[in-house]
C-alpha cells in the first residue's frame, strides 16, 4: 500500500454568525493515499464543499476549523502561519473548483498563466528549468496532452475567449504542470454538458494517474464517484456516515442513507421503474437532532437511534459505518 499523503483527524469547522458560531461539518476522519482517488459524496448541503475549503483554508472569513491533526506529508497544516500556508498551496496543493474562470486573471492571456507555473516550478531540476526557458513548445504539448491540439492559438487567447469546457481543460493542463502532491476538487464539472463533462471527468483520472498524486474528488453525483474514485466516503448532515472501497460500498451498502443514494441514482439512470427518493430533507445545522442524524428520515430507525448518536464501526475490508446496526453503534 503506498504512503498516506493527507490525514484528517476529527476536523470540525463552521461559521461564526451573529456571536455564535455553529458547525456544519463534525468530527470528519480520513486518509487520502498516494496515488489514490477518495470522492466525498452526499447530497447538496451535506458540507462537502466546507470540508475542502476548510483543508485548503479558504473558509471566508467567518468561518472556523478545528481539528485533532491535519498532517500533510509530514508537516502539520494546522500549525502554519498564513503565509507558509499560500506558499504550500502555491507549490504542493491544488484546489479545482466548479467554475474554472476564478482560477485566471481575466486580464492576462492563457500563455501568461503557463509560463507562471513553469517559471514558479523551474528550480524543481533541470528538465523544469529548460521548460521554463523554451515555454513555448512545452506549453504547446502540455495543451495537446489535455485534448487541445491548437494549443498555438489558445495561447493567445484570454480566458473569456474561451468555453467552460476548454477553459476546464486549461485549468487541467496548469495542475498538469503544476505537479502538486494534493488535488482537491469540487464539483469540477458540474456546469458542463454531458459529453463534455465525460471528457473532462477522464482527464481528471489520466492527470492524477501521470501524476500519482493524492486526489479528494468532491461530488453529489454517485455515476461519477463510481467511474472516478478508488475510495469514498459518504457525508451526511456533516459527517462521514459511510467510508471504504468505491466498488464494495457501491456493491453492498451498509449505511441506510448510502442504501437510498444509490436507489435514487439507479432510478435517475432508468435503470429501475421507479423514481425512489429519500424522503425527508437534510436537518439544519443549527438544529440537529439529538441522536443519530438520519434517524428522522430512516426506515430502519430503532429507539435507541432517537437518543444516542452512533460511533463509527469498522468493518472487514477497509469498510467503515456510522449506524447501530453494525456492531455496537
Ligand atoms: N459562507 C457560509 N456561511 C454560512 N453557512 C454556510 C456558508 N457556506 C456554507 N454554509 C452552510 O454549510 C452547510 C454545508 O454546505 P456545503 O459544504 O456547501 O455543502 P455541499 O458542498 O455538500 O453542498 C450548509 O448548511 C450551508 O448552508
Ligand atoms: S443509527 Fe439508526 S437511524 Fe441512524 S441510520 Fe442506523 S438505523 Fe437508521
Ligand atoms: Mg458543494
């Protein structure tokens, strides 16, 4: 099994509104491996979203994280000022979000932001210091290697010139070149039509197999969690409720919330007759039941479930869930 680049360890972290602050994501635990794709999946306001922004500290700034450790490849992330912190994630760490267009600067032409990473990565060794020197062919390469064979043209272009679809495929060539060691990505294609979104889902998989780095895929979408990722874990109301291999989970789920996920999405897919959806809604963070957090909506909810909130039970395989109908909650 190769290293563990990221451990998270009992992260919370929340917003500070009018005095109080309250927590939307709690006691998130996982490992993310080298060379290894783990998806956070759960539907829209599970806190997906907060949890990598909270990783990568881009919570604005009413937002607050706490965790028991974060360690990035030896160094604890919790302990960096602000500045040592920009610099890792303008070396080491990279953020993908949904909508490619905050990642340039609107006033500078697509070969400006090329050539800023391979002059930022050229100390790296030789090769990196005679690609930032002779950029151009590189640059035009490193286009062709994410599907855009005109690179000489898109060069020349500023980011508006170009479509959702092909700016995405920029923003992948610019990590491409970038070589970090973390990749966290958001809902990274979300706004793109389905052919276009298949494409660009599979040069995500290529680049994190190139660079064999440590990949968090973050999605709503289970069709994408099983094409993509190695290993999931399934957010609910803030917490990981289900975790372990994409296949297995995917083949037998556990948790009863991952069970009603993978039903809608069969019947999103037509591949049952009917639409089955979890009925209820998720709870408000600020008024979370007081056991288990899906005990309102659960068909298999037992007393003791309306009192007690379950503790994680690992499971054989790498498997973990949080209910107490596995082990002894
Ligand atoms: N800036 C913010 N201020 C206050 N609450 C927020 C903010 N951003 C997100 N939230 C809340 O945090 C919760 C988790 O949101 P989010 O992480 O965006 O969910 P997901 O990405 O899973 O859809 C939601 O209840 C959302 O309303
Ligand atoms: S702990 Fe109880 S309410 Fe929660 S998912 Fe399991 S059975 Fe359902
Ligand atoms: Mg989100």
């Amino acid at each position: 099994m190769s290293a563990v680049t990221l451990t998270v360890r009992g992260l919370d972290a929340g917003f500070t509104m009018g005095g109080s602050t309250v927590l939307v994501v709690r006691d998130v635990n996982f490992d993310v491996r080298k060379g290894e794709m783990l998806g956070i999946i759960g539907e829209s306001g599970s806190g997906k979203t907060v949890t990598g922004m909270s990783l990568l500290r881009l919570l604005p700034d009413n937002g607050v994280t706490n965790a028991a450790e974060i360690d990035f490849l030896g160094v604890d992330l919790r302990g960096l000022s602000d500045e040592a912190f920009r610099e890792l994630r303008g070396r080491r760490l990279a953020m993908v979000f949904q909508d490619p267009v905050g990642a340039f600067n609107p006033a500078k032409k697509i070969e400006w932001h090329i050539r800023g990473v391979f002059d930022r990565s050229a100390s790296k060794s030789p090769a990196h210091a005679e690609r930032a020197r002779n950029w151009r062919p590189a640059a035009i390469q490193l286009l062709k290697d994410v599907g855009i064979p005109q690179g000489d043209n898109v060069l020349r272009q500023f980011p508006h010139q170009l479509s959702g679809g092909m700016l995405q495929r920029t923003l992948i060539a610019l990590v491409l070149a970038f070589e970090p060691e973390l990749i966290v990505a958001d809902e990274p294609t979300t706004n793109l039509d389905n052919i276009v979104e298949r494409q660009i889902l599979r040069l995500f998989r290529d680049l994190q197999r190139r660079l064999n780095c440590a990949f968090i895929f973050i999605t709503h979408d289970m069709s994408i969690a099983h094409m993509l990722c190695d290993r999931i874990a399934v957010m609910y109301a803030g917490r990981i409720v289900e975790s372990g291999p994409t296949k297995d989970v995917f083949a037998n789920p556990k948790h009863p919330y991952t069970q009603g996920l993978l039903a809608s999405a069969l019947a999103l897919e037509g591949k049952t007759d009917r639409l089955k959806e979890i009925p209820g809604e998720l709870p408000s963070p600020s008024n979370l039941p007081p056991g288990c957090l899906f005990e309102p909506r659960c068909t298999f909810a037992k007393p003791v479930c309306r009192t007690k909130p379950p503790g994680m039970t690992a499971l054989e395989g790498g498997r973990g869930v949080r209910c107490v109908l596995y082990g002894d909650g």
